[in-house]
C-alpha cells in the first residue's frame, strides 16, 4: 500500500519533506498547495503532481491518507485539526504550535478520529544523538549531573524582511528560541527524558531593530531527579555557527557538534559517530546544512509506523512536552519569575 500525501507550503523546508517522500516507497506525493501561485506550479511541476492555492481545497478533492504541514507556526493549529477531523494522518513541522492549549487540542483531534499526529524533530535521528541516546540507555555514561547547549546563529533583519510571518511575535510566536533553538532543546530533554522541576530564564532583542521576538535567550531548565540544561541562545553572530551540545555524567563526558558526537569516558575509553559519505539523500540546492540530513530518516519512520497502525516519532505528547518547556522559558522572561511544573 502507498499513501497517498498532500504538502502544505512549499518554501524553505518543502524539498527536505519532497525529497524524502520521493525516497520513500510508501508514500506517494499526490498534491502540493502554497498560497504563492508561482510556488506552488514550480513544485508540483518538479514532483509531477497537482497544485492548488487553497489547503481546503486540497484537502476536499484529494484522497489522501497524510498530510505534511509547512507552514507559519499560528497556522499548524487549524490546519492540522481540518486535516484529522478529515481522518487524514497529518506529519507538521516543528513547534507543534505556539501555545499548549493549541497543541493538547490538536492531540485531541488526532485523538477523537483515531488518526495519527507527529511532529518533525529530525535531529534525535542524527549519529550524534543517537550515539549518546544509546549510551545513556544502556547505563555506561552514568547518571547524568549536567548539560549545556550553546547556539550561535546568524539571522539579520534582512532574513527577517523577506517574511511576513518570522520576527512576528502572534505569528511566529519567539525568536531564537522557538524557531531555531527548539531542535536541541528537544533533543536534551529526549535524551535526559526526566520530569521537569521548573524553568528560569532571560529573552532580550539585543541586535535586531525590525523584529519583535527575542535575539537571545539563556536560562537554566531543573529536572526532578536533580540535572539541569543551562543554555544561551542568540541569532545575531557573524556566521550559521555549529550549534553544541555538552552532557556531563558521572562515567563519561558527551558532546554533539552539529550531528557528530564523541563521548569520552572516566576510563580514557572514547566513542565517536558522525555522518557516514552516501548515507543520506540528496535534498537538493538550498537545503542549510544546520537542519541536518535526517527528514528522511523520521519520514519514513512515519510512513512505517502508519502501515503498522502504530504512533509514529514523535508523537504529540512528546512535542507537547517540549512546547511547554519553550512556552514556560517565555513565561519566566516575562515575568521574572521561577515557573516550577507540577
């Protein structure tokens, strides 16, 4: 069986989910749809398949089994839950949304139709985490006391200019943090994978003049087991540089570099793992390397999970998880406050 798939938005990240359909032997792209008509004819003309303008429309006279969403962030709420009320799998880029109340009812759209709903967090199926996963699993890094994520990209105005959405504090719903830090923020507390104490933290627009989100965030996420994440967050450095992530644990030290990671442990032992040559896809001219390659890798996890009738990666309630911990550092920097979880 081959399902058929439908694509809303064709921008940026539309070859990255394209390509990877295409590399994907159950899945078939049926349609595409962007609200730029010159978009949509390009990429339906590249995919061989038809374009509309208008997502309802699409979603009224395609028969489609999946839908990827791609769009601004204020929009994933209501075109995810048009879609499952359908009974139409949907697969939406990150955040799952802006707000928590927005994304438990899309848990519960997928929920009452008895369809699935997962969102793209692609970075846990790096080599890098995935070797650090492992060895946290298997118990031979130890307790984790520890970690640190440091972001450094380059994002200036003019990035922002070119979008009517990015920058824009109801559409995007943050900067920095929700739009590019959310991958490895996700990725850490995948990794910890511990109940959440409470978050404190700082936002401030240090270098941008025309945005009205946050530059730069730093702040410290505690786990009830006694960790802690601290991170820094900024867009506005000279060059995209490779974000880093550090876990210090009782037997070893970890640390993931873009996608690679090398863990060193107490003993003098060292493990490392970075991508191998040929084994990613090609998604074609355009793709920003700091996205990493592995779309690929959980879309057809998606398309397997879905033949098998089970939840795909990663689920709602683990997106939901992530969104809160974003939505209550917001929180903590607009308040001033500590915001503990219950």
């Amino acid at each position: 069986m081959k399902f058929r798939v439908g694509i809303v938005g064709c921008g940026n990240i539309f070859p990255m989910h394209a390509q990877a359909l295409v590399n994907t032997p159950g899945a078939e792209l049926a349609a595409v749809c962007d609200i730029k008509p010159g978009r949509a004819r390009q990429a339906a003309a590249r995919y061989h398949c038809r374009h509309y303008l208008d997502y309802q429309q699409m979603l009224r006279e395609e028969r489609l089994q999946a839908v990827h969403i791609l769009t601004p962030h204020y929009l994933h709420p209501p075109m995810a839950i048009q879609a499952l009320n359908k009974k139409i799998n949907v697969l939406i880029e990150k955040p799952i949304s802006i707000t928590p109340a927005d994304a438990e009812k899309m848990r519960q759209a997928a929920k009452n139709n008895r369809v699935k709903l997962a969102v793209i967090f692609q970075n846990r199926y790096n080599p890098g985490s995935q070797l650090v996963k492992k060895n946290i699993l298997n118990g031979k890094i130890g307790r984790i006391k520890a970690a640190k994520l440091v972001l450094s990209y380059h994002k200036p105005d003019s990035y922002y200019r070119m979008s009517d959405w990015k920058g824009r504090l109801a559409k995007e719903g943050g900067g920095v943090l929700i739009d590019q830090a959310i991958h490895f923020v996700d990725v850490l507390l995948w990794l910890i994978n511990d109940e959440i104490d409470y978050v404190e933290a700082q936002t401030r627009r240090r270098m941008h003049k025309f945005i009205e989100v946050e530059d730069l965030a730093e702040g410290v996420i505690k786990f009830k087991k006694g960790a802690y994440i601290c991170f820094y967050l900024i867009n506005f450095y000279s060059y995209d540089a490779d974000p880093e992530i550090e876990i210090d644990a009782h037997k070893a030290r970890a640390k993931i570099v873009k996608d690679a990671a090398r863990i060193e442990f107490s003993d003098g032992r060292a493990l490392e793992a970075k991508p191998r040559p040929g084994e990613y896809i090609d998604y074609g001219k355009g793709r920003k390397d700091y996205w990493g390659y592995c779309h690929w890798i959980q879309i057809k996890k998606f398309y397997q999970a879905l033949g098998e009738g089970v939840q795909p990666p990663v689920s709602p309630e683990e997106a939901i998880k992530t969104q809160k911990v974003v939505w209550n550092i917001y929180k903590s920097a607009r308040t001033g406050k500590r915001i503990y979880f219950n």
